[in-house]
C-alpha cells in the first residue's frame, strides 16, 4: 500500500521569511523523518507530499495514492486546517484523521464548545469577542481567561491572558485582535488540574489511550499553560502521567473527553484538553484532532509512551482506524 503525508515543514516556512510565531504549529524534520520510518516499518510504502500548494501540483500531474497520511496544518484563515482534506475529498483519496468540517470547527473555539455544549459537556462560559463593543454584553463574573479564537500551540497566550477585572480584560482584547486579526474567546477562568486526554479511534470504537496532566514548574509562567511554557517544556513544564483507575478526577477527565470525542465527530486520534473548576470537576476546553507527532516531545506520543504504546504502534493504530472507514 502506497501511503502519501502531507505536512507543513516549519523550516520551509522559516526559509520564506515567515516568523517563529507565524510557523509554531508546523512540523519539524525529525517528525517527518519519525513519522515515515514507522509508516515503513508497518509494511507501507512512503511518498513525501508536502503542503497543500505541493498537493495540488502532484494531484494536477495525476499522481494518486492508496492513503493520505495528513499532518497539515495550514497557514491562513479559519479553515486552514481542512484545505488538505478537501483537495483529498475532491479526488476521493481517502487520508487519516478529521474531515474538513470537523477540523474547522475544532480550529474555531467557540463553535466547538457549541456542540459539546449541545451534547451535554461541561464547558466554561463565554464571550466572543469581534470587536472592543463586544464587552458590553459582558455577564461573566473574573476572574476570566481570554485568547485567540482560532489558534494553537499557545500562540496568544500570556499570562496577561488571565484577567481580573474589566481593565485588564480591556486591555487584553485590545492586543490580540489587532495581533492575531481574529476574534477573542474569552471565558470563565478555571483554577483546579489541568489535564490532556489522548483518543484513539473513531465513533462507538473510540477509546481512552491515556492522559497526562500538565504541571507547571515553579520557573514557568505561573497560571497559565502558555506559548513560552509550551515552546520551552522541557524545562518549564513537567507531564505527569494520571491514571483514571487510580485517580476519580482523571476518569471523570477521560470520561468528559470522550463524550467530546464522540460529538465532535473527530476520527483516528487526537487529544483533548481539560481544566478542573474549584471543586475538581474536569471541563472540556479544546480539541486537537491534529494533534503533534513528534516521538519525543509530542503529547500524544509522550501518552502513549506512558502507557506502553510504542510510536510504531501509535501510528499503526492510525492507519488501521482510516482503512476501517475505507473497507469497513
């Protein structure tokens, strides 16, 4: 079986000028070269595609593949996420992980808990913000956490994102709209555990992989999983694995992000991240169905590491997920 991957390398981008922000959600060369030594190692064969403008020019000369194996994450607007999904749909090259409406919804945070909200999982309040009138209609009491609508890999988020009374909310909003160009999403702030959820599957098959929970080092930045704590993890955060059997507050994490899973409609793997109120009930706070795949550094790897899941074998469950729904 011939599977393509479809990728956006974050040194190509850096090489074009774009900036270490612009690209923080895009992929290392040792994710690919990981990624394609366990796709070889599974008994596949391996086509390096791209980004979505490469896709397009092998698709326009006829090349044609048994599987996508996607990873792109997309440069500009809402839907960026789905732009590889789509051209695939149009070809009707079946690839792994979320359709594209799934991936656009995920990307925009306040439709996503919309519907897990719809299907009954807690979820803090909040406000959008479009515009700096928008805070009119303020009804949630602060503390409150604000960020960027449509962005991941903690890009937007300070600690200034943390806000205790409407100057600092003010303020806040001010700041990422004109930087980021999209609205804010701001909402109830949450002070207990925090926790991301690894899923395997799709459906009814879906299932818990593991989960670690996020624990700041007194050197980080205090609060708040934040861009510089995510970008310098090694030394700013530790991952703890916590496990549902032996802790009620992760099962009920793990219980909540499969229920958000499921209605959300996302496929193969992912995860999902999780906050704790004050009295240590988990609330779904975002979902990653393109989730990182780098071996070492990734979460998603590191749950399955802990849980005694090679990489290999990760990235095989994958694939077998994605032929299911081809040759159900």
């Amino acid at each position: 079986m011939r599977i393509g991957i479809t990728y956006d390398l974050r040194d190509d981008y850096l090489a074009e000028g774009y900036s270490e922000t612009e690209t923080a959600e895009f992929d290392r060369a040792d994710t690919i070269d990981a990624l394609a030594t366990a796709l070889r190692e599974l008994g596949y064969e391996v086509d390096r595609i791209g980004r979505a403008k490469r896709l397009v020019e092998r698709l326009a000369r006829g090349d044609r593949w048994d599987l996508v194996f996607n990873i792109s994450e997309g440069l500009r607007g809402l839907c960026r996420e789905s732009q590889v999904p789509s051209l695939l749909d149009v070809y009707e090259i079946p690839y792994t992980f979320s359709d594209p409406l799934v991936l656009a919804v995920c990307l925009h945070k306040e439709l996503t808990k919309m519907v897990v909200s719809r299907a009954g999982v807690p979820t803090p309040a909040c406000l959008l913000v479009t515009q700096m009138e928008d805070l009119h209609a303020l009804q949630l009491d602060f503390p409150l956490f604000a960020k960027p609508v449509a962005e991941g890999t903690g890009k937007g988020v300070t600690p200034a994102s943390r806000v205790r009374n409407l100057d600092e909310l003010r303020s806040i909003c001010a700041s990422l709209l004109a930087e980021f160009q999209q609205p804010v999403l701001v909402e109830r702030y949450l002070p207990g555990r925090e926790f991301t959820v690894g899923i395997t599957g799709t459906g009814e098959a879906a299932k818990v992989l593991g989960t670690l929970e996020i624990v700041l080092r007194p050197q980080a930045e205090a609060g708040v999983y934040s861009y510089l704590n995510k970008e310098k993890c090694e030394e700013l955060v530790e991952y703890r694995h916590a496990s549902g059997e032996e802790d009620c507050e992760v099962r009920r994490a793990e219980e909540v992000a499969l229920r958000a899973w499921r209605a959300l409609g996302c496929r193969d793997a992912g995860r999902l991240d999780l906050r704790s109120d004050e009295q240590g009930d988990p609330h779904f706070i975002e979902a990653n169905p393109l989730a990182g795949l780098h071996p070492h550094h990734s979460d998603l790897p590191m749950i399955a590491t802990a849980v005694g899941v090679s990489y290999t074998e990760l990235i095989g469950r994958v694939v077998e997920s994605a032929l299911q729904r081809v040759n159900p």
